[in-house]
C-alpha cells in the first residue's frame, strides 16, 4: 500500500470582521504569540480569542472608514529559526489582502512573536504602517546579523512595551526602534510602565493607542497629541514616551 503524503501546512486568514455594507477601504491583519521554536501547528481558536479583543477596538473606532481584520493563523507556532515561520505567513497574509480586497491600506498588528513578524514583513510593498506590541526579539549576538529595519522604511510604525517585561526585555525593542528611527522618522515607541509581557494592567490603554494610531495611518485621520509628541520627538525622547493611564478615555470608543 502506497505511503500517503504529508499534507502541506497552508497559512489561513480567518473570519473577516468588520463592515458588511461599507466597503472595505483599510485592513488590518493580526498577528498572534508565538514561541521561539515550535513545529506544532498553533490552536486556531486560542489565536483569534487572543486578538479578538483588540480586533473590536479597532473596528469600533474606524467603522466609518470601511476597516476590515483577520486574524493570521500560522502554519507553525514557532519562529523557527532562519525560517522565520510567522513572518512568511504575514506576508503571505497581505497577499491574499490584495487577492480578496485588491488596493487596501494595510496594516500589521503584531503580539509578542506576532510582532517581531510584523516588523520583519513590514517591508511588504502594501504595507503601510506597523504596530509592534511587545515584540519578542532575540538576544544580540555579534555572530549573527541584528534584526533587519531597513525594510520599515516608508512605514509608519509603532511599538509599544511593558517596563516589566519578563519574556522578552524592553530594552531590546528601544534597540530596535533606535536603529529604525535612524532611517525613517515616522517611529515612535511608547514604555508601559510596570506592565509585564501581556500587557494586560493598561489594555484598555494600549488598545486605545493601537486604535489611535491605526486610524491616523491608514486613513489620515489626526494623531492623539501623545502620538504626535512622540513621531516628532528626538531619540530617545520619542522612543521612551510613557504611556499615561486613562490614555484614550476622553477619545472616541
């Protein structure tokens, strides 16, 4: 009897949330954890569950301006190595973007590993902004090549992380944001006081960032002041900005 072939793992977007009756004009694609070396093919329904609150935060926002998510399933949990599995599949992602919705604003909203994806398939010609939410980075390693960032360039891009990060150090993604910056102006990192890797003590005002910059860079409409103050702002001042509790409260929901 003939040997079956092992089926080959495909990267799948999920359901499309978002305006039924307006037309879809910007998409944002989430990009779920991950963990640092994994074959196994992640849970489908723990990925949306993990996004899907910030999924409804920024589709409350930007309603009106025809905002459409998916939340990316990966092939593999891990990052694997030179595979950059995650990354493969958001690119992938924004491909199937244009096949299914054609010329979208696009931006990619990443979650630890999610974000370190974000930000290597942020150089994906579409793109147009990329946020970058307690990106799991790798230690620095003189024998290996550091996190590319020339591929940011022409993005606007947002990162945001916990002071008290346990998983992945803080001071890596300022790294990072400090050698994008360097290259394109449009980056600005804002440090969560006390909050760990899932920044969960301040969500409401993370997500209210994420929204708020989302809506100011795929659809032109104006930056919080904070947002602002932090895109013009000198390194390290613009990649240190704290961000304050109740940040969003007084802005649209």
């Amino acid at each position: 009897m003939a040997q079956q072939a092992t089926p080959v793992r495909q990267a799948r977007l999920g359901r499309a949330l978002g305006p039924r009756e307006t037309a879809v004009s910007g998409v944002v694609l989430l990009l779920p954890d991950g963990r640092e070396d994994s074959e196994r093919r992640p849970s489908a329904l723990r990925s949306a569950v993990s996004v899907r609150p910030l999924a409804r935060r920024l589709l409350r926002v930007s309603r009106e301006e025809g905002l459409a998510a998916h939340t990316v399933h990966y092939r593999r949990l891990g990052w694997n190595g030179e595979e950059a599995d995650p990354a493969q599949d958001a690119s992938w992602a924004v491909d199937e973007v244009l096949r299914r919705y054609g010329d979208v604003s696009v931006c990619l909203v990443g979650l630890g590993m999610g974000g370190r994806a974000a930000l290597r398939a942020g150089g994906h010609e579409v793109v147009d902004a990329v946020v970058a939410l307690a990106p799991r980075l790798p230690e620095e390693d003189t024998a290996v090549p550091p996190e590319p960032v020339k591929q940011l360039v022409g993005r606007r891009v947002l990162l945001v992380h916990g002071t008290s990060d346990r998983r992945t150090d803080p001071e890596r993604s300022f790294r990072l944001a400090a050698r994008a910056k360097k290259a394109n102006r449009d980056v600005c990192r804002f440090e969560v006081h006390s909050d760990g890797h899932g920044l969960r003590q301040y969500r409401s005002e993370v997500y209210a960032l994420t929204a708020d910059f989302v809506r100011g860079a795929l659809f032109g409409r104006p930056f919080s002041r904070p947002v602002q103050d932090a895109l013009a702002a000198p390194p390290p001042l613009g990649l240190r900005m704290p961000l304050a509790a109740g940040f969003g409260q007084s802005r649209p929901k």
